[in-house]
C-alpha cells in the first residue's frame, strides 16, 4: 500500500467535496478547484474524511495512489490557506514594477519585459532592505498554477553563476564560481 496514498486528506467543515466521474471537485473560502482521479484509483468521502485505495496492484495503477491523494490534498490546502511562492530578484537596476494584473520587469536588457499575470494569481514586490532585493511573491490556490508562473518569470533572467544577478527562488542557493584570475 501506498504510504501518501493511504492518509486520508480530512475536510474541514466550511470546505464541500464532491466526487463527480473521475474528478473531484473541491469548494471553499477562497475558490474551487478540481482534480483528477486516475484510472485504477477510486476515490470516496467516509465520515467527513477524503479516502483512496486502488483496485489492483500493477505497478502504474501503484504509482498513480499517491499522486491522486497529493492533488487532492492540494486543492483543500487551497481553497482553505492558499499557496505562495516567493522570487529574489538580484542585480544592479534590475526592478520590478506590479500593476494589477501585469509586471513589468527591467532586466538589463534593452526593453521592459511586460508579463501578464493568469487569472487566479495575484503578485506583491517589495525590497530587502538588508540585500536591496527585490522580493517578489506570488499568491494564488492553484499551487501546480503557482509553481508554473514562478517557473516562466525566473526564465526571463536565469540567475549566472559569477556575480549571482537574475531571478531566483527564495529558497535557491546560487554557487558562485571563480572569475578569470589575473596573472
């Protein structure tokens, strides 16, 4: 049996669930979201608890149990708390300007970069007085949606490995290299 796949995911009381053909479709404060149920996988509400067990034990209908029961589970972490996903922006004169639905970005390039942000996803910037970066975080309930749009902006300016400027996450070390030595 499937460790992830055997925990069932608990609905808190002001969350609905429903399990409708291979979906399920969760509702709550802060929106809806849906997931899918694999082929092999069944899903059922018993005493106010989301449960999944498999019917067979190939190993793609295996590996499939614990995916189901992450999505699942993400969908109710959305709806209730949310997600968030933060970006370092480093570098000299390199901004970041968030004006409602859009970002413009200054990079270092020659132009602005306007990025449209999806529906469902809101953005904040705001600097780190002790770095002087530009801290900008992404919120939104779809955390897959999330972690898409963080991917898309850090490719605009991947983070170079010798001064450390670009987008990254808040998280990511950046291991800075050795320049030429000078003889």
């Amino acid at each position: 049996m499937s460790r992830i796949g055997r925990l069932p995911i608990a609905i808190p009381g002001n969350v609905k669930a429903t399990i409708q053909g291979g979906t399920i479709q969760v509702e709550g404060p802060k929106g809806k979201l849906q997931a899918p149920v694999p082929e092999g996988i069944t899903a059922s509400l018993e005493n106010g608890e989301l449960v999944f067990s498999r019917n067979s034990e190939l190993g793609p209908i295996r590996a499939r149990h614990g995916l189901a029961r992450s999505l699942a589970a993400n969908c109710v972490k959305g709806v209730t708390e949310g997600f968030e996903r933060k970006l370092r922006v480093v570098g000299v004169g390199y901004r970041v300007a968030v004006q409602g639905n859009n970002i413009e970005f200054h990079l270092g390039y020659s132009h602005p970069i306007n990025f449209a942000l999806p529906k469902g996803i809101s953005a904040t910037a705001d600097i780190d007085k002790a770095s002087k970066a530009t801290i900008l975080t992404l919120q939104g309930i779809d955390k897959q949606l999330i972690g898409q749009v963080a991917a898309n902006i850090r490719s605009l300016r991947k983070p170079e490995p010798y001064k450390g400027k670009g987008i990254r996450y808040e998280e990511e070390k950046i291991r800075i290299k050795a320049g030429k030595s000078g003889k």
